[in-house]
C-alpha cells in the first residue's frame, strides 16, 4: 500500500494499488469481518425461511398496481420457483401476439429506432449503447414478423421474474458486505445501507414488474429484449452501484470532511 521508493534514481515497482480514498483509515478488525460476514449469512437464511411469504408479499403489490394502472389481470397462478422455496405467484394478463398487436405499437417501435438513431449521431457517450439498443429493436422486429402468432405467456414471464429476483434478494447481502459493511467505519451505518438498498432493490422489483407486464400487454413482444435489457439483471447492478455510491460519499464526508474527500491522499 506505500508507495514506489526510488532506488538508484529507479523507482521499485509496487506490488499493488492505494486503496481508493474513502476508505484508506478505514481497518477492519478480525471481529469485524467476522460480524460482517455472520451478518450476511443471517441474512441470506432469513430470506430464504420467508421466501414464500416476501414473493406472496410481491405479487400483492404487484396486484394493486396492476388494478391501479387499469392493466388487466385475470388472477392469479401458482408457479414453481426453487426446490424447498416455492411456490411463487404469477399473474394472468393477456399478451398479444405480433398479428395482434396495435398499430400504435409498431408505429413507436419505429419511432423508438429513430430517436436512438438520432441520439447516437449526437451524443458521442450514447454511441455504443444507442447502436445495442437499435440492434436489439430490428432484431425484435424481425423475429415477431416472422413468428407473428407466437405469444409469451404472462405466467412464464412472472416465473422467470421471480426465479431472477429472489435469487438476487438472497445474494445481495453479500455484496452488501463487500460496499456497505466493511468499508463503512461505522458498523450501524453500513447495516442501514445494507437494509435500505434490500428494501429499495424489492419494491423497484415490483414497480419493474408490473411496468414490463403493461409493455407487454399493449406491445406484445416488441420491446421484450430492450426491456430485459434495461430492467432485467443490469437494473440491479445499477441500483445497487448507486446505492454503493452515495455510501461511499457519505463515508469520505465522514472520514476526511465533505471538501477533502474529494482530494488524493497519500
């Protein structure tokens, strides 16, 4: 963690990196980790004994925003999950094929392809993601106009949506302790990240939910790959990053002052 000592007018090569600013006065002790980690663990077993219950309490959400929205929903289905976690609810809501589907809908496919191409050519950062997103769009396009009758079943989807999040729900606390727990200088401080980021990451869940069930209903699968793009497993990394963020600044207010904190230190 020193830096290079020069040696005959040669600097010796170091063997690693400064660790970043925000938590370079920050020393973990043995029972530290040791509280961190039993802390993850306790986690991971207490969302496993009521997964049952946390994805009952999902679908009801879930269910009030439907009706809330006016999206359609002829009940709910019992769907299998995991082994020993199960069952899982998933909804009825109508999906239309492609022959089915609007002329709306397709219109703002076309529209969505213009506005990305039309950004891309504008905004040099959005190059890559815009020309993806465009891709992702003529792909979806193409295969709906030749699989025109197919149609994705809603309770499918719901089944593959919470296979997805409950294994996320279950694994988050121990990335929890690798950007909440450890680097914090105070244990009470990363367990109120650690809690907030799991309280936030299952509600966006639902809202997520319910917003890709209306897509689906009024658009069928038009914009199936963009939406699991950009609301499926990459929505939770970004959430997460974000809450890693803001823990990390609130740290280096805490550690080296709000100003310093965004100074080098040696």
């Amino acid at each position: 963690m020193n830096p290079a000592i020069s040696t005959g007018g040669r600097a010796a090569p170091r063997t690693s990196i400064y660790p970043h600013r925000s938590v370079r006065s920050v020393r973990p002790t043995r029972s530290r980790r040791l509280a961190a980690w039993g802390t993850a663990c306790l986690a991971f077993g207490v969302i496993g004994y009521f997964a049952v219950p946390l994805m009952a309490l999902h679908s009801a959400l879930a269910d009030r925003l439907l009706t809330w929205t006016g999206i359609p929903n002829a009940g709910w289905e019992e769907v299998a999950v995991f082994p020993g976690l199960e069952p899982g609810k998933a909804p009825l809501v109508p999906v239309p094929a492609f022959a089915q589907v609007s002329g709306k809908a397709r219109l703002g496919l076309i529209l969505g392809m213009v506005v990305l191409l039309v950004m891309t050519g504008r905004i040099l950062l959005f190059r890559n993601l815009g020309n993806f997103l465009v891709v992702l769009l003529g792909v979806s396009a193409v295969g709906n106009g030749i699989f025109d009758t197919f149609r994705l079943d809603a309770r499918v989807f719901g089944q593959i949506w919470l296979r997805q999040e409950l294994l996320v729900w279950m694994l988050m606390p121990f990335a929890g302790v690798l950007l909440f727990l450890l680097p914090q200088p105070r244990l009470r401080m990363g367990l109120a990240w650690m809690a907030l980021a799991q309280t936030y990451g299952f509600l966006f869940s639902v809202l997520r939910f319910v917003f890709c069930l209306g897509m689906l209903h009024y658009t069928g699968l038009l914009f199936m790959p963009l939406l699991w793009f950009a609301l499926g497993t990459l929505s939770d990394l970004l959430y997460l990053l974000l809450f890693f963020s803001m823990s990390v600044h609130q740290a280096s207010g805490h550690l080296w002052g709000v100003r310093d904190s965004w100074r080098s230190q040696p």
